[in-house]
C-alpha cells in the first residue's frame, strides 16, 4: 500500500483517504488526487477492497442510528447554550449597571 498526497498525480487505482473515510478511483490512465496537499492517501489493491468494501459499509450501517443521536443532541445543547446566553444577557448587563 503505497501512501500519496492530495494534488500529486498518481497511476490508476483504487486510494482512501482515512481521515475523511473517502475512497476515490482514479481511471487506469491515472490522474490527479483531490484535496489538499495536506491530505493524505492510501493506495488499496481491488482484492483488498473487495474485503474493506462490505465491512466499511457494515460499521457505517451499525453506526448511523449513534450519529443521528449525537447530531439531534449537538443540536438541541447548541440552541440550550443560546437561549441560556439570550437570558443571561440582560441579568449582566443590570448588573453592570449597579457598580
């Protein structure tokens, strides 16, 4: 498995980025990796992904019902944090006031 970076040309082939859980084909004439230099590939032989293929799409299955949850959760503390910020506001501002 050979290791490549974003914008470097590259023969064709099956490469993931495993940071971003994205795989990309490049066709057999090869061609250009996207993203940033920063981002980093893995170059996966077809009998690998084969294998990877199904399993990858497992986890994702198993774990979709947690992100959902973890997405409704973030969601409702981020509008918790500012309705409490909204009601703080003029308690602070009184308060200022006075000294």
């Amino acid at each position: 498995m050979t290791r490549n970076h974003g914008h470097e040309t590259v023969k064709g082939g099956i490469y993931w980025n495993p940071a971003r859980w994205q795989v990309v084909t490049i066709a057999d004439e090869g061609g250009e990796l996207p993203g940033e230099a920063e981002a980093k590939y893995i170059r996966i032989p077809v009998v690998m992904m084969l294998l990877l293929g199904p399993l990858m799409g497992g986890l994702y299955v198993m774990f979709l019902p947690f992100i959902g949850f973890a997405m409704v959760i973030g969601y409702g503390g981020r509008k918790l944090l500012a309705m409490a910020r909204t009601a703080v506001r003029p308690m602070a501002r009184q308060e200022a006031t006075k000294h």
